[in-house]
C-alpha cells in the first residue's frame, strides 16, 4: 500500500517544514512582553521556555533565504531582525541601563541572519534602508532605547507593513520629545534622525520625497496649519538630542 504523502509508511505523521523566515515566535513574544513601547527584559530573562523560543527564532532567521521574499517581505524581515537582535543584545547584557554601556553594541557584535554574519548597523545601513528606500523604516526601527519611536508589541509582515510605518510616523510627529513647531518664532525641533550628522540624507534619498527641507518629510502626517508651515520653508531646524536611556519596563501586565 502507497504511503499517504504527508505520512511515512511507520504510520508517524511528518512534521510540516517550519518556515525559517516567519516572525510567528517574534510575535508571540512581543505581544507578551512588550506594552507601551517598553520591553519586560527582566521577565524574559527569567523565562527558560520563552528564552528557548527565541533562541530558535534567531537561529531560523540565520538561515533564512531573503532571497526568496518579495519587497514588502524582505523589508519586514528585516524589521523585525533588526528588533529581535536589539532584544537579544540586552538580554546578554543584561541587567544595562542603555546599549552605549555595551562597546560595539551596534557596531562591532556580529549576529547571523539571512545567512549573513553583520552588524545591526549593516541591518540596517546595508540591508533595509538602501534596498526599501523608504525613509520611514527609520521609525520603525528600536535601537533599545528610548529616543527611538515606541517599539510595537507585534512583528511586522508584508500585509501590515504600509499600515504600520504610516502609525509609526504618526507617533514620531504627535511626540514632543520627537517633533515640534514654534510658528510665531518661526522655528522647529526635530529629532536627530532628520539632522545631517545623521540620516537627513535618507529621508532626501526617499523616491516619494521632493522638499527642500528634510523635515518637510512629515508634511502628510502633520496638520494642515503646521504643514503649511513646513511647506512655507521660513523657519530655523533645531535637532533634539537623543534619548539613550534604556526602553525597559518594570513589568508588563
């Protein structure tokens, strides 16, 4: 008798192929330990079985062929690596007040993804931001700490990625500690990430940007009296400094 193709002919039932490039366990974690933007290192420290998940997360995500994925895919992929690593260097460091305390944290650890050993500044710089050139990954991003956008408590896919990089630049503009306008004297606080020292390059680079000033990116996320604002161009940019502090929670209920 023929063998049914998903059983052996021992009568055991084969174990469908886990997809090395699914966040499923990313999500799962991150819906567990993440509210309101902070991250409950310290219980996800003390749990073995969640530590071993995410340990099997990582090393599936090192052989996943990106190759394979389309662009909304790839850019989420890369995300949520980027995430995840950032995750995972805390919790070897752990307990740490900020990532700076770590020498090479984003610049010299080398984590295997995508069959690829980098850094998370090549995720980045190499991987994401080139390849999608779209400026709002920027956002989306969290470097562990507390001057980036809020990190989500889900994983990014193909489906939501649109949806969720326009909250998350709508989240950078409703924060103070991020975005703000002085119409009267004519001046504007931005984040560093718009500054020339650091990304203003990319947010020019992005295909869906023509303004004369990086900051006029946020144009379609403002209001129609701030946009005009922006769009008139007649204003000084200051750039806020960047909060390192650590996005840890105490706890997550």
């Amino acid at each position: 008798m023929l063998c049914l193709v998903l059983s052996s002919c021992s009568g055991r039932s084969r174990t469908p192929p886990v997809d090395a490039c699914s966040p499923a366990v990313f999500d799962d974690l991150l819906h567990k330990y993440v509210a309101g933007g902070k991250v409950d290192y310290a219980s996800l420290k003390n749990s073995k079985a969640d530590l071993d998940a995410f340990d099997d997360y990582l090393r599936r995500i090192g052989t996943c062929d990106v190759s394979k994925l389309p662009g909304l895919a790839l850019a989420a992929f890369w995300v949520n690596a980027y995430n995840a690593f950032n995750i995972k260097g805390v919790l070897e460091h752990w307990p740490i007040e900020n990532i700076k305390s770590v020498d090479g944290f984003l610049d010299k650890q080398r984590w295997h993804v995508a069959n690829l050993d980098l850094t998370l500044n090549d995720i980045e710089y190499k991987q994401l931001i080139p390849v999608h050139k779209d400026a709002r990954d920027h956002f989306a991003v969290v470097c562990a700490d507390q001057g980036s956008v809020p990190l989500e408590s889900h994983a990014y896919t193909a489906d939501d990625l649109e949806a969720t990089l326009d909250k998350k630049a709508r989240d950078f503009v409703a924060d103070p500690h991020n975005f703000s306008v002085d119409i009267p004297g004519k001046r504007v606080s931005v984040s560093m990430l718009f500054s020339p020292e650091w990304y203003e390059k990319d947010f020019f680079a992005d295909p869906r940007f023509h303004g004369k000033k990086a900051v006029e990116y946020l144009i379609p996320y403002v209001d129609k009296q701030t946009a005009d604002f922006l769009t008139s161009g007649d204003y000084t940019v200051s750039y806020i400094d960047w909060n390192w502090a650590l996005n840890a929670a105490i706890s997550v209920k």
